[in-house]
C-alpha cells in the first residue's frame, strides 16, 4: 500500500507535503476567525474567503506553463517561500495591532497565486521521483496527505488559537512551510527538470489545453472528473451546517460529526486507492465511485436522523476522493512528460466549480430545502454520469496499462 515511500525523493515530497498542507488548512481554518474578529461582518468574511477563486481563474494555466518550463522542485520552494513571507506579515500585523481588513484580502490573493502554482507543481513532480509502475499508488498517498491533514488541521488551530493567540497561530504556519521548504531542497537527483518549452507562454499554455480538447480519453476524464466539483462537492462546503442546525436540530456538535465524517471517508478513500494500486480497468472504477458518491448524497438527503446519516456521509467522502485520485492518476500518466504539468493545470480550475456550485447550493435550498437540492444535485450528478458512461466507450475501457507501458519521452 505504500509502496512510493520506498523512492527516497517521493517519501521526501511526502513529509513536506504534510507541512505544506498543514499549514494550509491551519490557515483556513484560522483565516476565517481572523476576519470575523476584525470585520465583524459576514459579508465581508465571505468576500475575503472567495477571492482566492480570482487567482485560480486567473492563473491555473499559467501554473502548467510553469510547471513544464522550469524545476518543479524549486517552483515549490518558492511558493512555500511566499507561503512564509506573507504568513509572517500577517501575524506581525496582529501582534502589533495594525491589522487592517485590507491586509487579508491582499493576504489571501497572494496566498492564492502561491497556491495555485504549489499545487499544480506538488501534482506534476510526482511522475518524475517515481517510477512509472508506481505513480498510481503515488498519486493516492499524495490524496491521502491532503485528506489527513483536511481533517485534523481545522483541530490544531482551534487548539493554536487558545494557547498562542491568532499571532501565535500564523507564526506556527510560517514553522509549518519552512520546514516544508527544507524537505523539498533535500529532494536530489534523478528529479526530472523539464525541458524549457519553445515559443510565447500563451502558444504554451493552448498547446496543452489543445493537447486535452482533441485527446477523446483526456478530453471526457477532465469532463467527469468536474462533476461532482460542481454538483456534489458543494453540498460540503456549503450545506452541512444547514443540515445541523435545521434538518437534524442537533447544534454544533452535530456539525463537528458531519466534517468528520466527510474526512474520515477521504482518508479511507486514500488508503483504499493506494491498495488497489495495481487495478487496471479504472474507468470502472471511476464510473462506479461517482454513482457511489450520487447515491450517497440521496441517502443523506433522505436520512431522517444524524446516525442514519453519517454513514452516507462517509461513503460520500470515500467516493470523493476516490473519483479526484482516478481522474488525476489518469491525467499523470496519460499526459506527455513535456506537457504533464499544463494538463494537470486544468484541474486547478476545479475549485473555482467549487464555489459556483456553492452559490447555486445555496440559493437551492432556500427554495427547495437542504434536503431538495441535496437530491436534485445528487440525481443531476447522476444522469449526467451515466450518460456521459453511455456514450463514451473510451472511458468504459479506459485502462492504465495502455500509458503505463508506454515509453516516457
């Protein structure tokens, strides 16, 4: 099941992403309390969260360019470098009280260009520490990382706020990425330096998103893959405290449940795509965790207690993060080495879907309830997949092997 962490350079990019992503999900978590405290506003605290999608929107073709035009490995120093910079600016200015709103929103733009560039580059190195037989499982041990560290980093930075204070806590996430950083400039030979691309950087970035549209495999594992980012992954981000408070009448503690149930499945999610390393047929795979993924949202939405609930929402979180791992084990080892990092740019886009489907959740259950747009967004999802499976025999047969044992060039 673990098998990458054998590959020195891989279980290096691997500890460093736990620090890496730990202090991301800190300063989520952290980020939020900050401008409530400060603002007082809830408007204003949804404007500074959703201006990190303008980076993405912005940039993330720009962060494949850069992802196949220079060392990946020093891409990645320099965002945790930016990471530390501005983390620091930020917890000077509350230790000083001379915080203004201004600087997190400055703040979270930087933060989000560095983000953009970080995790294009973190997903495109992977295919260059490990062997080709190997990227799969690598590619779920990344997923598995990003889940953990989903889940038990909201936790450290409640606990950061109460002994440190909000000053203490962005200095510990400073802590965080340099010691990110310092894993990453340990990471040595055979790392891959991409071969500086000919011609403009835009004439770059169309050559990849040319490479996708013309690809029928690439071109219909980007389109399914997007799905659930639109239609399902916001019933998270979005409605699970609608649930708590109004569906299950069960407070905060209720609310807690919810999350950790959604974590707790992404993480199995993780391990059991890092087991089933050596399944070939994975658009089957796909096919069949993104009806997994839609029925579990209908059983959540029919559910009528918490208990009877969280058990789909486990399943959920499985099927999540199972679909994402396929999706982008897929984009690694099918994409050409030169055009890897362009490819895996447009999955950056994916948050942006996020947030779309955030509004559209939202203004949803309003009108239809919590439950009703629940079960809309889950049997959408669902007719939307299977027709998509109907119609396209290269994902019903879509098979690792065939790119695996290909060449690299």
């Amino acid at each position: 099941m673990f098998e990458s962490l054998r590959h020195r350079n891989f279980r290096l990019l691997w500890i460093g992403s736990i620090f890496s992503y730990g202090g991301h999900w800190v300063q989520q978590a952290t980020l939020g309390w900050v401008a409530y405290e400060l603002t007082g506003s809830g408007s204003i605290l949804g404007l500074i969260l959703g201006i990190r999608a303008i980076p993405i929107l912005l940039l993330a073709p720009v962060s494949g360019a850069a992802a196949d035009r220079f060392n990946r490995r020093n891409l990645l120093a320099g965002t945790q470098l930016i990471y530390m910079l501005t983390t620091t600016a930020i917890g000077a200015a509350i230790f000083l009280h001379v915080l203004k709103t201004w600087h997190l929103f400055a703040y979270v733009l930087c933060t989000g260009v560095a983000h953009v560039f970080d995790r294009t580059a973190r997903q495109a190195i992977v295919s260059d520490l490990v062997p080709a037989g190997s990227i799969v499982n690598a590619v779920a041990l990344a997923n598995i990382v990003f889940s953990l560290m989903r889940v038990i980093s909201p936790a450290i930075a409640g606990y950061l706020l109460a002994w440190v204070g909000a000053a203490g806590n962005f200095f510990t996430q400073c802590l965080f990425y340099l010691l990110g950083m310092l894993t990453l400039l340990f990471i040595q030979a055979p790392v891959r330096i991409p071969r500086i691309s000919k011609g403009s950087a835009w004439s770059n970035i169309s050559a990849g998103m040319r490479y996708v549209m013309n690809d029928p495999t690439m071109r219909v594992v980007v389109l399914f893959n997007a799905i659930p980012f639109l239609l399902l992954t916001p019933i998270w981000s979005t409605l699970l405290p609608v649930f708590a408070q109004d569906v299950f009448k069960a407070g905060p503690q209720a609310l807690g449940w919810l999350f950790a149930a959604v974590g707790s499945g992404g993480l199995a999610g993780g391990l059991l795509s890092a087991a089933w390393t050596h399944r070939d047929r994975v658009g089957w795979v796909q096919i069949a965790m993104h009806g997994l993924f839609c029925v579990s949202l209908l059983g959540v939405s029919l559910a009528p207690s918490l208990p009877i609930a969280l058990p789909f929402v486990f399943l959920a979180g499985v099927a999540e993060i199972m679909t994402a791992t396929v999706g982008q084990t897929v984009l690694q080892v099918a994409a050409p080495p030169d055009l890897r990092g362009r490819v895996l740019s447009i999955l950056q886009l994916n948050p942006a879907l996020i947030s779309l489907g955030s509004v559209v959740a939202g203004a949803g259950s309003d009108l239809l309830g919590a439950r009703g747009i629940t079960a809309a967004n889950g049997l959408l999802a669902l007719a939307i997949g299977a027709l998509i499976a109907w119609k396209s025999p290269g994902l019903r047969n879509l098979r690792l092997s065939h790119y695996t044992r290909r060449p690299e060039s």
